[in-house]
C-alpha cells in the first residue's frame, strides 16, 4: 500500500469535485434522513400528527387496511431484521476492538 501511495501521491490537494467529475454528492445509503425544520421545532413530527386525543390500546386497528396475515409477516420480518442487525453489531464491536488493540497494544 506504501508503494502505492509513494506512486500515485504527487503531494497536491484534494479535490473532491473534480474527482467526482462535478456529480452531485448522494448520500450514503446507511445515513437516515435528517428531520425538516418544521418537525424539529416543535419537537413533534407535524406530517404525523393524530387528531382526536386517544391513543390506540393495541392490536387490530379498525380500519386497517393490512390484514392479520400481513401484519404477521411484517412483525417476523422485523424480528428477523433485528436479530440480523445484532449480529452485524456484534461483528463490528469485534473488530473495531482488533483495530483497537492493534493501535495500542497495551
């Protein structure tokens, strides 16, 4: 990799720009969405607001337009999610605590 650099590296500044040929910057697809204005100034999201004061209990929501079917599948699908993501968190602790100890040994 030294050799690499040594070869490719002339010492000039970094443009990133130029190195994306002037495309527009996307971003990532693992960021999440930064909220809008109007949902962070009241510390409520307005797009999502209820009306009427009650708060559902649970369950079926009448007028729903899953079904039981649907919604099962979608709960497993986020149960299988959830644990997929765990592992992945787990992989990452592994060896960002390898880099670590590689970094300071002691």
């Amino acid at each position: 990799m030294k050799r690499f650099w040594d070869a490719n590296y002339g010492g000039q500044g970094y443009d990133a720009v130029a190195r994306r040929k002037g495309a527009p910057l996307e971003a990532p697809a693992t960021v999440a969405p930064l909220p809008s204005a109007r949902s962070t100034a009241t510390g409520l999201n307005v797009g999502g607001a209820r009306t009427g004061g009650r708060t559902p209990v649970g369950g079926h929501r009448s007028g729903s337009a899953l079904s039981n079917e649907a919604v099962q599948h979608l709960q497993t699908q986020v149960k299988e999610l959830s644990a997929h993501l765990e592992g992945l968190e787990k992989e990452r602790d592994f060896y960002f605590e390898k880099v670590q100890l590689s970094l300071c040994p002691y």
